[in-house]
C-alpha cells in the first residue's frame, strides 16, 4: 500500500481493499492528501465553516481530520475526518485507482460486455466474470465493526465500556457510552434543524424479495436514540419502506459509516433497483466484502466498518418533521413529515474514526 509522489501525480501501487476508514486515512497521509487538526473544535458550525475554507481551495484542499470534535462542549471518543472525497486524486485513491476515469473505462467495459467474437475475447470475458464471482458478499462470524456493543435500551455492561486503552489519543477521550449525542455528529449551516449524519450509508431489505439496498439518506438526530429518516419518495428504501407501511410491520433499519471508502460511493451509485451496492464494492475493491449480522436485526453491514447504528422504523408511529437543512443547491431544504428512525444500539471499532462531508454548493 506504499504511494510514490512525484509533484501532484500519485502512482500507486495496485490496492485491493481498504480495511478501515482509518487506513484509507494513512494513505492520504502518505499522498500528502491530508492535513490534522489537533485542537479541540466545534461540531456546531465551526468544523464546517473550517471545511468549507479547506474545500475551496485550488484542487479541493485537503482532508482534514479533527482529532478532538466537541459536542456540546466536551471531546467525542471519535475523531471525525472531512473533505476525504474532495478531489480528483483522493477520490482515486478511495477506489485504488490510478486515476477516477479508469475506473468509469472498467465499469463502462462491462456494461457494455457483448457475447466474445473471439478466443482472446472469450478468455477476456472470463477474467470479468471471476472477477464478479470473487465480488459476492459472504458472511462471516464477527468483524471490528463489532468490537464494541452499547445497547442504548439498557445500561452497558462493564465489557461492552469503556473500551480497551489502546486508543491513539487517550487523553482526549471523555468515557461515556457513544450514544447518539456522543457521536461527533455535525451542524453544517446556521438555520439547519439540528444535528445531520452526512455520510450514511443506509442499509434495508425487500421484505418481499430479501433483496438489500444500500442507500445514502440524511439523518436528523432527534436525541440520544432517535433521528429522522430522509429517504425521498423515488428512492430505494422508500419503496421497501412503503412495503413495511402496508403491513404494519416493523421495519428493521441500519446505518454503517467508515470501512473501505469505497462503500460511501457505491450507497450513492445509481445502481438498478434489485442490484446489490456491496457487489459493485466487491467489484471494485476486488475482494468480497464481509458481512456480520446486526445485534438487534436481521441485515447485515461490513465488518470492517467503523460505526454501525442499529435500528428500526416502526409504520404505526406518526411522521415527524426533518428539516430545513442546507442542500447542494445553496439553498436550504424546506422542513418536511419523515419517518423517525429508532436506535437500540451502537457499536463500533475501538480505533474507529467518523466520516463526514459538508453538503452545500461544490
């Protein structure tokens, strides 16, 4: 995974997977790609007032990571990265790519695949094909993402928290369990209606077909164990939802952030409905991602992702108003019903780190 810098190119060496967010972090640091904060700073306005600045910059700056957010006024055990996606070259390097266009040339080639004219194209199509079969999702029985479990319902057992004291910044730890409102969740602009996760990747099922969906919705945090659930009427999981709302049942939801940083782009990628987004991520990251089943549902979400929020919506409960927020267009989003997403329990790496953007004009 060692990069090669040479002025503003980067060559490098063939990536196969990231195994964390924080390693993807590593190699941005490597590149020159990433500058740290240290000081404590505000997820109240202030971090993303700083990104914005950063952002702006000739080339998209660089990522930033904030090594002490404060929510409402004390340190969160969580660092939070920002602007990993904001150029070309990072981007690139997110997917281990010599540059974003090549991996459009790989996806466009198999598109496009037509029946082999040829031996050499037959042989051509074959290595495609491995290369899809190796990309299925698998199962396995646990993964980082669960090395620590609070259960937000119940008070947490003494070997769920506090977490084992190997952390890279102990000192700024403040030990309480990672609700909700620990979580150094952002306020990116002023007359936003609260508290925003903005790099979800959200996880839901078709209770007809079992078929998952891997979404990115945006989420208002409520309070310590509820939150908003944007997923606009057009969208896979609105659709599964309204499933969910003709019978009455309980809706079993989850939320992951971090992991390979290939995730987040593949929950955005206008894949066809039934398409699973983890196999495009297999796909790209070639290697199949592993899978750990939730501790109060049925889904399942990478293992090696940095923070997984479990939960459920339930059909029989009234909408609740999310909003306004500030939207890509540079205008903010009116207040509108959403359904209210539940949390019964956080887990997380103990080294995890909390991937963010600020949404707003590019």
């Amino acid at each position: 995974r060692d990069l090669i810098v040479t002025g503003v190119q980067t060559c490098a060496l063939p990536i196969l997977a990231f195994e964390s967010f924080r390693e993807f972090l590593g190699a941005l640091e490597k590149a020159g790609e990433l500058i740290r904060v240290p000081q404590p700073v505000a997820t109240e306005l202030e971090i993303t007032e700083a990104a914005d600045r950063e952002m702006k910059k000739p080339g998209g700056g660089k990522a930033l990571l904030f090594e002490q957010p404060t929510v409402n006024g004390q340190v969160s055990p969580f660092p939070l990265a920002i602007n990993t996606y904001g150029s070309h070259r990072r981007m690139a390097l997110s997917l281990g790519a010599e540059s974003v266009a090549a991996v459009a040339r790989e996806l466009g080639s198999l598109m496009k695949a037509k029946p082999p004219t040829s031996v050499k194209e037959a042989l051509k199509l074959l290595g495609t094909a491995l290369d899809l079969r190796h990309a299925k999702p698998k199962l396995v029985k646990d993964g980082p993402c669960q090395e620590v479990v609070h259960r937000i319902e119940s008070a947490p057992a003494a070997t769920e928290w506090p977490p084992a004291p190997d952390w890279q910044h102990p000192v700024s730890l403040n030990l309480q369990p990672p609700t909700l409102q620990r979580l150094p969740i952002l306020r990116c602009w002023p007359l936003d209606g609260g508290r925003f996760i903005t790099l979800p990747c959200v996880v839901t099922q078709d209770p007809d077909t079992g078929e998952r969906n891997l979404g990115m919705y945006r989420i208002q945090v409520y309070d310590e164990r509820t939150t908003g659930m944007h997923w606009q009427l057009q969208k896979v999981g609105a659709r599964h939802g309204r499933r969910y709302y003709e019978t009455g049942a309980r809706m079993p939801v989850s939320v992951f952030l971090g992991g390979d940083p290939v995730y987040a782009f593949c929950a955005t990628a206008p894949l066809p409905d039934g398409l699973d987004e983890l196999l495009l991520a297999g796909y790209l990251r070639k290697k199949s991602v592993e899978l750990v089943k939730c501790k109060t549902n049925d889904l399942q979400v990478p293992a090696n992702a940095d923070v997984v929020i479990e939960g459920y919506v339930d059909p029989l409960e009234p909408l609740r108003m999310e909003g306004p927020f500030g939207d890509h267009t540079g205008y903010y989003s009116l207040p509108d019903l959403y359904p209210v997403f539940h949390v019964p329990a956080i887990s997380h790496r103990r080294d995890a780190v909390y991937p963010a953007t600020r949404v707003g004009i590019p």
